[in-house]
C-alpha cells in the first residue's frame, strides 16, 4: 500500500496495489489491499471511517496548524507549505471517508 505525494522539491512515491497516483486509490484499491493484507474489509472501513473523522476534526476545528507554525523556527513559507499540506491531507481523509462504506461490498 503506498501513495505518491508531491510537495515543492518533495516527492514521495509509493503504491496501492497496482496504482500509484492517489486519486485514483477509490473503494475497490482499498479492498483489494484488505484483502491482499488479510485484513477483514468490515474492520478497514470502520478503522478508515474513524482515522479519516479524527484528521477532519483535528485540521477543521481545532485549528491545529495555526498552533504548531507559531513557534519562532518557522517561517511564513512554513506556514505556507503547512497550510497546503493541511488542505491535501484533508481533501484526501474526506475523500477515503467517503469510499470507506463501500469496502465492505466491494469484490475484488
């Protein structure tokens, strides 16, 4: 199971099964990682569910960011990039959250 990132200079490349680019990890890429990992899909979608409501919350009401760029080591471009990475990781919990239902169904 991997996801390929890009961030600046950053990039990180791994992979879901046979696919790369995470936009295209969806519900049957989870379960066929569930499966390949002898993982119970129930069990995925429920934890997927959960880790993906937790990270909304974190980076939506509790204005988390904000509170660890403030210390004097960072910079705005810091702050910049964090703002950014907030965004990605968010865009993506919402994103598996709403395929993790769908996992249990799925055959792979």
């Amino acid at each position: 199971m991997m996801s390929c990132i890009t961030f600046g200079a950053i990039l990180t490349r791994m992979a879901m099964g046979d696919e790369f680019a995470p936009n295209n990890i969806h519900a049957y890429q989870l379960a066929d990682f569930a499966e390949t990992c002898g993982i119970n899909k129930k069990l995925l979608s429920r934890q997927l569910t959960i880790l993906a409501n937790k990270v909304t919350e974190l980076l939506t009401q509790n204005n988390f960011i904000n509170q660890i760029t403030q210390a004097k080591q960072f910079t705005n471009d810091d702050r910049q990039y964090m703002t950014k990475v907030k965004a990605h990781v968010l865009a993506r919990a919402r994103y598996l959250h709403s395929q993790s239902s769908e996992i249990r169904a799925m055959r792979v």
